[in-house]
C-alpha cells in the first residue's frame, strides 16, 4: 500500500507521518503523503523551492570561479575570449614606428580594464542573483505560502460543501465539518510545512551528490594525467625502439632473412621474378669466351683464339 494511502487512513499516527515526510527520498514520493486536496498547489510550491535552492548553490559555484579569476589577475573564457582588442590593418612601415606601438599598447590597456569592469559587473550580477534566490526557499518565505495554501484550498473545500469556516461567534466550524474535510484539514494543519522545508533537504541533496561525482572526476583525471607524466622521455623511446625492432623481425622473417647479425652475410632464397637463364632466348649462353650454335645446332661452338 502506498504510504500516502496508508497515512492517510491513519490520521493519529503522526510520528509515523512526520517520519514518512521526513525520510521521503525524492519529490514524487514527498508530493504523495500530501492530501489529495491540497496536492496542486502543495505541489507548485514543493517544486519552486526545491529548483530555487539547487539553483542557488550553482550559482554560489560559478559566483565563487567568478572570485577566483579576478582574484588570479585572469578571466573566464565568456570574458576573455569575446573582449579583444580589434585587429586593425597597420602599414608595415607604421608599425614599427614609436608613435603606433605607444597606441596600440594604450588600446590594449583599454581592452584591459573593458574586461575587469565586465569581470566586476558579472560578479555583482551573480551575487544579487544568488541572494534574491535565496529569498525564494527561506524558512519565512516558504512557511507563509504554505499557509496561505492550507486557508485557501480548506475556505474551498468547506465553502463547495456548502458550509462555512467559522461560527456566528467568530470561532472555526471545524467540528461541523465532514470528516474527509476534517481529516485532511488537521493533518495539513499540524505538519504544512514539513513540505516545503524536506524539498529544500533533498535538493542540497543533489548538490552535494553532483559535487561528489565532479571530485570524482577530477581525481580519476589527475590520476590519469600523473600516471602519464610518470613515463618519462626515456621510456617513451624504449617503448617506440620495441616496437621498431619488432617490426623489422617480422618483415625479416616474412622474407626470409637469417643470420643479419654477421656482417650481412644472409642467405637468400632465389625470388620468383628472377628470370631464368635461358628463358627467353632462341639461344643457348656459353662460359665467357664460347658461342652456343646457331638454334637448333648440336655441337659445341669453337674456341675463339685469343688475339
């Protein structure tokens, strides 16, 4: 049994429902232990604060980046990369003249204090930024617009019943109401606020779980990173002299090169495009000094003597 339904028949377990609405572990099962009639405009609510208090603690996190590059002289890179000085088309006989050096510097110290200014400016923003959203999940702020939720939806409910919310005497007709009225009412009464005040908890929540994954990554990162600039010049070359002298093995093998370490002296295997001898010619080839017959002959030809 969902434990919205459960609670809801059991209106005088309230340690039970305070337990519940505390330990609730996201929105959609805080928004289920709200009674049914106040559930929309609890809702809208629960959901405000909840964006306004994430939002506010990433703006605190950009805000405190923002500090630390005007702190460190530099800018972020929405700053630093659009604002430049302009790239003017100077002769080449200008520029090297006193007077266009001493112009463009003074340009380039404009551009600078342009970027310092705007550095200024974003801070201040983020800054008035952060305090408005704080205002929207502040105790205060978020407990009277959970009031106004409980008289508004209880003055409907009693008012579409065809009933009324307070006596002749001035005092509440609570107890004329029905009990699907009453019920409700009571429970929202004694606990409207924990609504509210369990949606700004689970989104610190999320901050601080979003926190942990980014220091996650970044050690993993410097790990990686370390564990790179631990491999030396030295290694990297015996690394790459491996692989070479790898390579070369197996191109030797693969053509059939033995013994290369003694002086050269391999032994090579006759390649199929060689031609052989005789091959092609009507002929046949003597030693030195001798002549084969003319195609067809026999005999040997004879011993030219030497002049």
């Amino acid at each position: 049994m969902p434990r919205s339904i459960q609670f809801t028949q059991d209106v005088g377990n309230q340690p039970g429902f305070v337990k519940a609405v505390s330990t609730a572990p996201n929105l959609a099962e805080l928004l289920d232990l709200v009674p049914a009639p106040y559930r929309p405009r609890m809702q809208d609510l629960v959901n405000k604060v909840y964006r306004a208090a994430i939002k506010s603690n990433h703006t605190r996190s950009y805000l405190a980046t923002l500090e630390k590059h005007e702190l460190d002289g530099d800018f972020p890179p929405e700053i630093g990369a659009r604002i430049a000085s302009p790239a003017l088309q100077i002769s080449k006989e200008y520029s090297a003249a006193a007077e266009c050096r001493s112009l463009q510097s003074g340009m380039d110290s404009a551009t600078l204090r342009h970027k310092k200014a705007m550095l200024t400016d974003a801070i201040n923003i983020k800054r008035s930024e952060m305090t408005y959203l704080q205002t929207l999940f502040a105790e205060d702020s978020y407990k009277e617009d959970a009031r106004v939720i409980l008289t508004e939806v209880t003055a409907t409910l009693v008012q579409d019943a065809g009933l009324t919310l307070q006596n002749q005497d001035g005092s509440s007709a609570e107890a004329n109401w029905p009990t699907w009225i009453k019920e409700d009412y009571v429970r929202m009464k004694q606990h409207y606020t924990l609504f509210p005040s369990r949606a700004v908890a689970l989104a610190f929540t999320q901050v601080s779980q979003e926190m942990s994954r980014k220091m996650r990554s970044l050690s993993l990162k410097k790990k990686t990173d370390d564990d790179v600039e631990m491999m030396d010049d030295t290694s990297r070359d015996d690394t790459v002299a491996k692989l070479v002298r790898r390579e070369v093995e197996q191109l030797m093998k693969e053509n059939k090169l033995q013994n290369v370490g003694n002086g050269g002296k391999g032994k090579r295997t006759n390649s199929s495009s060689k031609p052989k001898p005789n091959g092609n010619l009507p002929f046949k080839v003597g030693k030195k000094g001798q002549r084969s017959n003319s195609p067809g002959g026999k005999g040997k030809g004879k011993k030219q003597n030497k002049k």
